[in-house]
C-alpha cells in the first residue's frame, strides 16, 4: 500500500494535489489547450476522489493562461457554497450568480463565476444577464440532463463535465451525444489500495421486488417502494440488519419515500435509538441542526430521501443502508460514496443492501468499464439482470434468532429444485415436491410448538421460506407469475394451518 504523503504534489496556488489528481489534471488541461473552442470533454472520477479541486485548479490555470472567463455550473445550491470555496482556497476571485443576482452589473470585475442551472438559464431566457468572454465552462455532476439547456449559449467555448459516472440520467439521452470524448479517472480499487477511500463490506438481504412498479423516468416508483418499505416486515429487516451490522456506528439510511422515511424512525425509536429523519420539506434551519446533531453524534442514526446523495460530505459515516431498490448506476455509486471518505481513524465501513442493488450492479468497488458504458450505453441497459432473473438466483437463509426458535428440529434444509427433478424421475406429480415442503414444515412447527397458538406463531416466522420456497417451484414448472405465486403460498399456508388443528 503506498502512502499518500508519497504521492502529493503541490501546485503553484500553494494548495496540494495527489499525484492522480495532478496526472488527470494535465491530460484534461491538454485537452482543453489543443481544441481551443468548440469542444466537450467529460472526466470520471469516483465520488471521494476530489473532482472539485481538480477543476478549481483547471480554472485558475485556464484564466491566467488564456486571461478568458470561467463558468461553474451546479444543480444544487449547497454545491454552488462548496465549490465558490474551493475556489478561494486555489485563489480564483469569483461570483456566485444565485436567486437573489437579478443582473450582473459587476461581471467586469470576475473572471470566473458560479451558478445554479436553473437560475442561470432563466436570467439568460429573460436576458437579464449576458455572460461575455466565457472560454471554459465546467459542468459538476454532469450526469444530469437539466445542463444540456445551456449549451447552446456556450457554443464557442470548451466544456468540461465532470462525474462520478457518466451514464446519463435519462436512457433517451445519452451522454455521448453531447460530448466528445470520455476520460476515465482512478478506479474505486485503487483508490482504496492507496487509503484514498475506505474499504467497503457489503451485506445483502434478499428482497422480493416483483411488486414494485417502474417510472416514466426508468428507476422504480416512490408510490411502490413506499408500500414495500413501510410495510412491517420489510422495517424488520431493516432493524435486524442495522443490530447485525451496524450497531452503535454512525450510520444513513436511503429510502425511496417520506413515508417509508418516517416509519424508520419510528421503528428506530420504539427500539430505542437515537435517530432523526430528514427530507427536503425540512427547513434550511432545521436541516443545520440535524445534520450538526449527526456530525458530532458518534452512533447517529440518520434516516433521509434523496437529500443526501450529492452535496453532502461527512466523513464519519460508518454505515451506509440502502433501504430501496434503484435501476439508477449513479444513484448507487452516490449513496454508498457517502460512507467511503478515508479518515485517520476509519479505513473502511458497513454497506447494507435491502434492494438487491449489488446483485444488479455488482459491489461498489468492482472494475467498471465506463468507456464502453459511455460509447455503448444502450447495451449497458439491455444487459442489466432483471428483478426476475435476481430472484432466481436468490437463497433464502433463516436468520438467527428464527433457527433458534426452530431448535429441536435437526435439519430444516430443502431443495425445492431436487425433489421436483426427483418426482419427475419416478414419474410422480410434480406436486409431490411441494407437498414434501410442506411436510418438513409441519414437522417444523409441531416438534417446536406446545400448542396451537405457538404452532400459528412460529408458521408466521416461516413465512418468507414458504414463499421463496414455492417461488422456486413456480420456476420449475415455468409458471412463475406473481399472481399464481401469491395464491400457491397462501395455499400453502392454509393447508398448514388446517393440519396444525386436526393435530392439537
């Protein structure tokens, strides 16, 4: 493992680059020397690799090289503080054009301003604001689409977009048609060989995600997963992943929804912990305080939507629970970059994954060829697995605290996909498979039970085998439509239940 101490180089602003930093620098500030105008470049970089000081000191070279203006462009505000700062620490004089700059009367004493999208393109719609000599125009975070607007009023000039992934944010426009060429940065395993970022272990638990429902915009809709992650057992999980492997570490949770939201922070606190939620109906002051209560909180639990996968920078997070499912690479790579800053005192930290996200995009520091994904992304889409195609590669397995309740039975493995070739190779109906299942779980419930009540208790905790069981003989006899496998476990169940009374 090097050093990093080995690998710093400091630039002529007096501020200290890594040596990956500086070699990226370059090659980028070549780029942008040779075409002169009329070029778009996009740069990768993982989140933690420090884009922004790359481009604050791309900005202060280009303006004293070229003696012409720099634009920073930003999607959020918080962003537009982080990087004006970023900037005054390289030296670079600059204005922020926000809601409360009308007109720019003073654009003569600037040569590198920073704006919100929005902001900027109605000033320039309105023309309230002209921005004038404009050489190069940096685009952080510029996976989003909503920069594209502004391109046409920069047609003379050089682009630079940085990101963390350069997959577009909408399928139906792609990167590749707005920018020229792709340069591709340090990868996730290197940066975490040389202690740039913290190391990552990823825990999975299997989710069935077949009633979730897909948006117009590609990725899973809010009214879906809230119904999936409000739901009582779904916030078991939850809990039981947070005390397996999270606890009493600073620890964020994603979720896909207010309400899922907010029902974690009940679940939380009826458990005990200290937790607090956050939502973009927060105020600006009470967002402060939360996020300073997290700051200072060694085993802070925050419980967030959306908010927190850009702009947002805490490098004491232990833990990170992605309590939601996304078809988004970005918004993978986003919030789980929150938990992966290095620190002297953190060199790696807890992923927990409750929406088979790992098993659709592989683990976070897994090699990731973004130039194809770049030139080719259409393929990229189509050889994404399916929801369906990850359930059939799911393996249930009973947690803890539900074996111990099953104690006094010695085995209570079964493979659905044997018995049913077993069955067939007799010339059996292939329903004796399922009626075996059955069997074991009776056997299950009256051996661990000392009476009715009890038997119904403990066919309550089966309830995810028997359906991950009878969705593996919905798959066998290719008849596997979420409808059929409702019924055929409720049938299940039903069958069960009528056992246990004409026994006790």
């Amino acid at each position: 493992m090097q050093d990093k101490e080995e690998g710093i180089v400091e630039v002529r602003s007096g501020k200290t680059l890594y040596d990956y930093q500086e070699k990226a620098l370059e090659n980028i500030f070549q780029r942008i020397i040779d075409k002169k105008e009329g070029y778009n470049l996009l740069y990768q970089l993982p989140t933690g690799g420090g884009k922004t000081v790359i481009f604050a000191e791309i900005t202060r070279r280009f303006i004293k090289e070229t003696n012409k203006k720099v634009l920073i462009l930003t999607h959020r505000i918080e962003l537009c503080g982080q990087t004006s700062r970023m900037l005054d620490d390289f030296n670079v004089h600059n204005k922020i054009i926000n809601s409360k700059v009308k007109e720019l009367e003073d654009q003569g004493d600037y040569m590198c301003f920073v704006a919100m999208v929005e902001t900027l393109n109605n000033r320039l719609q309105d023309e309230k604001i002209e921005m004038e000599d404009i050489g190069l125009v940096i685009i952080d975070e510029a996976h989003y689409n909503s920069f594209r607007k502004l391109f046409r009023y920069f047609e003379k000039g050089i682009i630079l977009g940085v990101t963390a992934t350069p997959l577009s944010s909408n399928i139906r426009l792609p990167m590749n048609e707005n920018y020229d060429d792709l340069i591709v940065g340090e990868s996730i395993s290197n940066l975490i060989e040389r202690s740039y970022l913290a190391k990552a272990t990823t825990y999975g638990y299997n989710v069935s995600l077949k009633n979730l429902k897909i948006g117009i915009n590609g990725d899973y809709t809010v009214g879906s997963s809230e119904k999936l992650y409000s739901d009582y057992p779904m916030q078991e999980k939850l809990l039981y992943a947070y005390e397996e492997h999270c606890m009493g570490k600073k620890t964020l949770i994603f979720n896909n929804g207010i309400k899922t939201s907010k029902n974690v922070l009940l679940t939380f606190e009826e458990a005990g912990y200290d937790i607090r939620h956050l939502d973009n109906t927060n105020t600006a002051k009470e967002r402060k305080e939360i996020l300073e209560w997290f700051k200072t909180k060694s085993d802070a639990i925050l419980t967030s939507v959306s908010i927190l996968t850009t702009g947002f920078d805490e490098p004491t997070v232990d833990s990170i629970i992605l309590n939601r499912a996304t078809k988004s690479l970005t918004l993978y790579f986003q919030m789980i970059g929150r938990g992966s800053r290095f620190t002297k005192s953190k060199n790696q930290f807890t992923v927990i994954d409750l929406g088979n996200n790992a098993a659709r995009f592989g683990l976070w520091e897994e090699g990731v060829d973004w130039q194809r994904i770049f030139l080719f992304p259409e393929h990229y889409y189509e050889n994404l697995l399916s929801d369906d195609e990850i359930e059939r590669h799911m393996r249930y397995v009973m947690p803890r605290e539900v074996r111990e309740r099953f104690a006094k039975t010695e085995d209570v493995s079964f493979n659905m996909k044997h018995q049913y070739n077993e069955a067939l190779k007799k010339g059996l109906r292939p329903k004796v498979a399922l009626n075996l299942s059955m069997d074991l779980h009776r056997k299950m419930c009256l051996e661990n039970a000392d009476d009715h009540s009890e038997a119904l208790e403990l066919l309550e905790l089966l309830k995810e085998q028997i359906e991950d069981r009878v969705r593996r003989y919905s798959y066998c006899i290719c008849k596997s439509t979420p409808n059929y496998i409702k019924w055929l476990a409720e049938d299940y169940s039903r069958k069960l239940r009528i056992s246990f009374s004409d026994h006790f």
